[in-house]
C-alpha cells in the first residue's frame, strides 16, 4: 500500500452517531497511509466510543474539550499544523451548527476555526428521515457552498449510513493531494470484455482490471473527474462509472463519454480484438469436433481520436516472450499508428495478467522510456506522473 498521506496531518472530529464505532478503523486507514491523526471527540461521541480506543488508534491524545492552549487555533487557526478536518460521523445535530457558525462542542469549534481556510470534509450518518430533513438539506447545501466536501452516505434500509471507510480515505487523499489535475475530465477504461458465442459461453480474458482502476483512483486523487468505463464491479461512489460487457459496448460507452468532453483517455482494458459470430441457443455439449468463427471488433483508439481529437491518449499494448528491446518498437509503432501521447507495454508471459504486479515500459515522446515494477497501485502512480509531465510540456507548447 502507497503512503499516499505521507507528512500529511489529519485533525478527526468525531460525533454522538452510532457510526462513531467506526472512527478506529477511519484513523488506522489513515495512519496505513501515512497520516497523522489528531482525535477530537463531542461528548455525546464520548458515550458511544471510549477516548482509550481513539487515543490507541490514532496515537495522539483526544481532544475532548478546548482549553487555553486553544488546540483548535493550534491545528486549524490560520498556520496551523493541520492539512485537513475530517469530520466522520457528522451528525444532523453538528452539520446544522457548522452551517449556522455555532460552536458549542469541540468538533463543532474545530470547524469554525477551520472553514475559511483549509479543506474540511464532513461524512453524514444518521436516519433517512434526519438526512433528508429540509433544513439539514439547507445546511449541507449552505456548507458545499463554502467548499466543505459531503462524503455522501450510503442509503440503506431507511438509513443514511456513513460512507465506505475506502471512500472517506479517498476523498481526504483528493484534498490533500496536489490537485494538478483540477479541472481536467478522464475517462479511463479496465478489465476484460466477453463477447457472446451463445446463450451461454462467452470469448473473454484474464486481464482483471485492476491497474485501469487503480489509474483512475490516482487522476481523481490529483484532482480530476473521472469515468471508469470498465465490465467489473467497484465500489467507488467517487467515481462515475459505466458498465459494459462487449466490445461494441465499450465503444459506444467510450464515444458518449469522450463526446461530453474529454482531456485524458487511458485505454487500459483488454478489449477483444476478436468476436464470435454468434451462434442461437446454446452449442451441444459432447462434440469432438468444433469450430468458432471470428470476426474482427472495431478499434476504441480510432473511434476515441475522431470523438476527442484534443484529448491526450494513452494505450496499452500486451505482447508475449519478448524482451524489452523488442517490446519498446512494438510500443512505438502501436504509439505512431493510432496517434498516442505514451503507451504503457508489458510482457505477459513475466506476469501481470491477472496479478497485483506487473513490470511495465512506459514509452513516450522521443527516446524517452521507462521501466515500472512493483504494485499495481505504484505502477499507476508512475503512470499518472507520466500524463502529467507531458501535459506540462503541451502548456508549455512543447509536442507530447
């Protein structure tokens, strides 16, 4: 796991929700990744949650209430030692004092000091009757309006529970991040296509789009919006996605997509450079000899260049028992044909096909490449520092 909150500290207001047991799992997130994380606990949060559990989670003494050393000024005034306040759980009790600029508790204080000058994110839990309450709707609308980030809940049997543990690290490694993508849309696409041979079978491959997904968490980190069109599953209500399933429906996806508006493409998914003609009802079982016709698939490069001729395109090009000489020309050739700004190359018979490494070349402009080892997740780090050199350079006016 990346130490994407390295040197960052996290100042954590906890509220009287029953979600209060989940802040020890928050903070070791947080710790794993690198933060450091200052506890501030209401009393009603006291009642459900024992400081003790906080203090051993985060390995720093609860605030519990404002002395004259002024904890607040000293983490969240103007120069504090606080990157961001995370609020998580916020009750409705909470999030309408903070709209209204009522501090009465220390969670409440904290936030106050905070607001006009450093990210704050707020992770609502409470019922759905409370959440969806006209006022509280007001004082969630009136805090977006100042900048403070709504971690927004998970909706469940009449409950608006606080989010994913995954997507409040997530949104405190947005705000903390660079933000170098601001205002740039991604559309990246994962995983395998399948296209049908029958009513049951299906022509697909190993890849598990896992490094497409781990790309698209790292854009949005840095700052963009992000699609992931992709045929798996993540839970990641950060992300706008859309799920596919053939290649045709990862061509049509990509072209709505790019046609809304598009900067970067990252073209990671294993789509099928083949299709089966497709054959009605289900082909017996039992037979000996048996034969599948393949047509060609139309190609996302071409029609992604035509849809968002401006954007930065990156591809990915599989081969199999080549060395790295060999795998660069394919790389650039690939690169050249379809119009590329980098291509990311690996050699599937070293692995990566379905793991959580790989070993990969990142081949760009000029001479210029790259070899990558390690974690998926560091692979796409390296990745993204790649688009953001390059769309350096295209600001600069230099050619990618």
């Amino acid at each position: 796991m990346r130490r994407t909150l390295e040197g960052r500290t996290v100042v954590l207001g906890v509220c009287g929700s029953i979600a209060a047991v989940r802040c020890v799992d928050i903070a070791h997130a947080l710790r794993r990744r690198g933060a450091r994380v200052v506890p501030v606990m209401s009393e009603a949060a006291r009642k459900i949650v024992h400081p003790h559990a906080l203090q051993y989670a985060c390995g720093n003494d609860v605030i519990t209430e404002i002395t004259g050393d002024v904890e607040h000024v000293r983490w969240c005034g103007i120069g504090g030692e606080a990157d961001v306040l995370l609020i998580a759980p916020a009750t409705s009790n909470t999030i309408s004092k903070i709209a209204h600029g009522i501090d009465d508790t220390p969670v409440s204080t904290f936030a106050t000091t905070a607001l006009a000058h450093m990210p704050v994110l707020i992770a609502p839990a409470m019922h759905e009757s409370m959440y969806t309450h006209p006022f509280v709707r007001e004082s969630l609308e009136a805090l977006k309006g100042v900048g403070v980030v709504i971690v927004g809940p998970r909706m469940e049997e009449g409950r608006a529970k606080i989010a994913s543990t995954e997507h409040i690290v997530l949104e405190v490694e947005r705000a903390c991040g660079s933000g170098e993508l601001s205002g740039m849309r991604a559309v990246v696409t994962a995983g395998a296509t399948a296209e049908p041979w029958d009513a049951v079978r299906v022509l697909t491959s190993r890849a598990s789009g896992r490094t497409g997904r781990e790309i698209a968490l790292e854009l949005y980190r840095r700052g963009a919006e992000v699609v992931l069109v992709h045929a798996g599953e993540m839970h990641c209500p950060a992300l706008e996605q859309r799920s596919v399933l053939t290649s045709r429906d990862m061509l049509e996806a990509c072209i709505e997509e790019c046609e809304k508006g598009c900067d970067i493409f990252i073209a990671s998914a294993a789509v099928s450079d083949y299709s089966p003609v497709r054959v009605e009802g289900k082909v017996p079982s039992g037979v000996n000899d048996m034969s599948m016709k393949l047509e060609p698939t139309p190609k996302v490069l071409r029609a992604v260049r035509r849809a968002a001729p401006d954007a930065l395109v990156v591809g990915f090009k599989a081969e199999a028992g080549v060395d790295d000489a060999q795998l660069e020309q394919r790389a650039r050739e690939f690169m050249e044909e379809n119009e590329l700004a980098m291509v990311v190359a690996n050699d599937i018979a070293r692995g990566g096909m379905g793991t959580v490494d790989n070993r990969v070349l990142i081949v760009s402009e000029g001479t210029r490449v790259r070899v990558v080892e390690g974690q998926k997740d560091e692979i796409a780090y390296e990745i993204v520092n790649e688009i953001v050199r390059i769309l350096g350079g295209r600001r600069g006016g230099a050619r990618p």
